[in-house]
C-alpha cells in the first residue's frame, strides 16, 4: 500500500504546479467542483463495472475512484492518514460488534 | 496504510459469514448490485461533503468509500494488489507524459 | 405529462411546510445537500436498476429521479418549465445536426 | 410538458438508427452501460450545480439527467408513460400519508 503514500506525495506536489504541467494540475485548476465531479463520475463507472464488466475494467474503475479521491482530499487539506484513522477507529470499536457501528 | 491491508483481510474473511454477523456479511447476502449502490451512494455523499460539508464529514464520506470499494473488489475477487498495480503501472509510465496517459 | 406539472405544484406548495407534515418538507427542512444527495443516490440505484434489476425496479427508480430532481429544481427556485425549455432549444438547434449541439 | 412526449418520440425513432446519424444513434450501439454510465455522470454533474453551479448550469444538467433517463428507459423498452403512472399512483395514495408511502 506504499502506493497510496508515493500518489498523495506526488498528488500533493503537483497541485499547485503550473496547469499545462500534468493532469493533477490541470484539474486543479479547474476547481473543486471538477475534482468532486471526477470522483462521481469514477464511482459511477466503478459500479457498471463490477455489474457488467470485466476485471479489468473495475481494476481500471477502482484505481480512477482512489487516484481521484485522493486527489480531492488533497484538494481539500485532508489526508490519508486522517482517511485511514477513520477506517482504524471504527475497526477497533467495530470488533465486537461492527454492525451497530455502521448505521448507514 | 496497513489500515487497508487489515480492513481487506477482515472483509474477506466476513464475505461468506452468517448475515446476521456482521455488516460487511449481510450486506454481500444482498448480492452485488446492493454492494455497488452502497459505493455509489457513499461517493456522492463524498462529493457533497467535499463542497459543502465539514472537513470531518469529508473524512467520514472518504472512508465509506474506501470501505465499500473494498467490499465491491472482494465480492468480485479482485484484491487491492491489483488495483495498487494499475496505479504504480500508471505512475511509472506517467513520470514523463503523465497527462497523455491518462486520457479522461 | 401532466403529472409533473401537478407534481411541481405539490411540491412547490410543500416545500415551507412543516417538516413533519410531509416528506417534502421534512426533507427541504434538512437543506440542499441532503436533497442534492437523494438525488444522486437515486440515479445510482436507477443505473443499478437499468443493468441488473426487474423493469418495476427501473420505472420505480425513474419515479424516484424524476421526484427527486423536481424537488432539487424547486428548492432551488427553478421551474419545470426552464428546464423543459432549455430541451427544446437543443432539439430545435438539433434538427439537423443534433450531435454538433451535444459535445459529450 | 409536451417537451417530454416529444422527446421520447424521437429518441424512440434514433435507437436503432445508423449510429453515424445522431447522438443517441450513438450512445445506444455502445450499448446500455453507456447509456446508464451517462445518466449516472449527468446527476452527479447536476448535484454539483445544485451546491456550486450557476442557474444556467443547473437547468443545463437537469435537462441532460432528463434527455438521458428518456433513453435509458427507451433501450430497456419502458416508456415515460409508466414512470408517470407510478408517480401517480403515489400522489393518489400519498395524499393523505405521503411519507409513510415513501420509505426511502
């Protein structure tokens, strides 16, 4: 999962680069509204995917919904490892019992 | 990021568990099309957090759509592995000409 | 068609009610994200529907989009009729050459 | 609402046409997970425009989550009429309880 930390330390760099300079940048600059729109369109084809394509196209899909999310967070001034502490936080209060924990 | 390793070794393990053990088993009991409507739902409700909502609200969006993407790949069979995989092939190849790469 | 006319009006005449009094209201009362959300959940679950669910499950969901998005526009103060006007300025345009005028 | 009927009359016409001759021609011979990829896109573009967007923008996207649930519904062989009628039936029945009616 190194992968995740190596992305957020590049998405991070090149958010402010010079728009012409890479897709992170570009997108960027293009506002929040673009990055969050991404996201929500990635999802959308991640669930068309695993519905009706083949596993490469969800492992294509998935990968577009974490490079986008990261990128939004990113965006956003929110890290990972606050993502991740979330995760953890509810794995350790969600031992005994996870379903009460997930209400949605 | 170890977070991810142990939250896809756990989802594994409860994908074929009792329903009425755990959200993770009862939600996979409902069958596909329930699992991808849940990372849909949750990555809209991360774009509106992200224009719209607090920096804790955004966190807790991320991680349900880190959850369920997570849910979605196991049900399918696909690991994590190799939707880390697609993102360093892309990385790599995009070091030069990331943009051209990544044609959407 | 006039469903969605008489639709419109119900909402419109609901949207200030007590939130208790009706769904409209209980959910304008929560704001603009929340029926931005429903929204967007409810076109997932019509993707859903569309690829793998019964046709009573898609002309439900449909119902679901159309409620939703005549809710989201009201809120919001646009009518109907805006949006309606709006698709027949493309097909007006698009008679001849209606995919010049769609360039997505 | 004419608009609608009329709209869904010529949709209904280009399904099956060359895919060389129009939008919808074209979207259709990609098949139904194009189609419900786009309808999926549109509400999240329209969610986005509710919460950042200007009204221009907002009718826009609800025009685009309109033209392209016309089609869906139009590949799967559903037609308007059935989604109006289910709305119907709704407010018929929800006159008195509306919120009981709709669970979601």
């Amino acid at each position: 999962m190194d992968t995740l930390i190596r992305l957020e330390a590049t998405v991070t760099q090149r958010l402010s680069a010079d728009p012409g300079s890479s897709y992170v940048a570009s997108l960027t600059a293009k506002g929040l509204p673009a990055i969050a729109k991404k996201l929500g369109e990635e999802a959308v084809e991640t669930v068309i995917a695993a519905l009706s394509g083949s596993e490469e196209e969800l492992v294509g899909e998935a990968a577009d919904v974490l490079f986008h999310l990261t990128v939004l967070l990113a965006a956003k001034g929110v890290s990972l490892d606050q993502v991740m502490a979330e995760l953890d936080r509810r794995e350790g209060t969600s031992g005994l019992d996870e379903k009460a924990n997930r209400n949605r």
